[in-house]
C-alpha cells in the first residue's frame, strides 16, 4: 500500500517492536508468520528495520531490501513511511549487547480499523493499554489446568 493511501481518519492503531535476537545474524524463520499476518490482513507491516551490534560493537542497520535480508523480507514493508528515526535505532543498538541483532517491526493493527475509527468518531480514545507477558499468561491457563 504506497503512502498515499494511507488515510489518518481510518488507519487501525500502529504499534513499535523490537525483537531481540542472540545472534547477529538475521534468521529468515519469522518471515513467514510475518508474510501470513500481512497477507491475510490481520496486520498492514509499515516499517520493518534490523540492527546488528557485532562482537567488536560495531553497529549496523538494515532496512528489509537490503542484501543481508532481503531474500526473506523484501516485499513485507511496503510503505515508506518511516515513523522511526536514527536515534530511535542508536538507542535500541546501545541496548544490545555484543554478537546480537534486533528486527524493529512497525504495524497497523488492521484487524482494529474498524473499531479505532468508531471510538474516534465517538470522541473515544485508548487511555491505557498494556501486554500481558507471555509467562502470566502461561500461569494463569495452568492454573486452570490444576483446578
């Protein structure tokens, strides 16, 4: 989708990751998962970025056509529209430690389109939102379990 038919009034909530990796060097195994979330609409991927710290603390980072990636996650981010900037990345490099690597995934929500445009022409809006860490999740259904 090119930036011109991005449109403020009916674009879902837009969330910032960063996935951590042990290695500096980007594996193509979350490609997929990614590539079924875009294509079935679930998710619109708007920016997608990958930061290598080496073992000499160099830093680099690559945008998802660069070589390193691209064979895997070209096609993915198919909006400039960058919402992240350099030193949004130095801090997120100056977190990882040396010989590892961090994929910055930025997405709308599309799935929450619909009900986002809703509370905004309701006058609504989200005033807290937070992820409930895997690990509580698990012990909260083996709890179940145990019941």
């Amino acid at each position: 989708m090119p930036t011109a038919l991005l449109d403020a009034s009916v674009i879902g909530p837009v969330d910032v990751a960063v996935i951590r990796f042990d290695s500096d060097e980007f594996s193509d195994d979350v490609a997929p998962a990614l590539a079924e979330l875009n294509r079935s609409g679930t998710v619109h991927i708007i920016d997608l970025a990958f930061v290598r710290k080496a073992a000499d603390e160099s830093v680099s980072c690559l945008e998802a056509t660069d070589e390193h990636v691209a064979r895997a996650f070209a096609g993915l981010a198919d909006t400039q529209f960058d919402l992240l900037s350099d030193s949004d990345f130095d801090k997120i490099a100056d977190e990882l430690d040396p010989g590892s690597s961090a994929m910055v995934i930025v997405w709308e929500n599309s799935w929450a389109a619909r009900l986002a445009a809703a509370l905004r022409g309701s006058h609504g809006q989200v005033v807290a939102q937070e992820r409930i860490p895997h690990d509580s999740v698990v012990r909260a259904i083996a709890a179940l379990e145990e019941e």
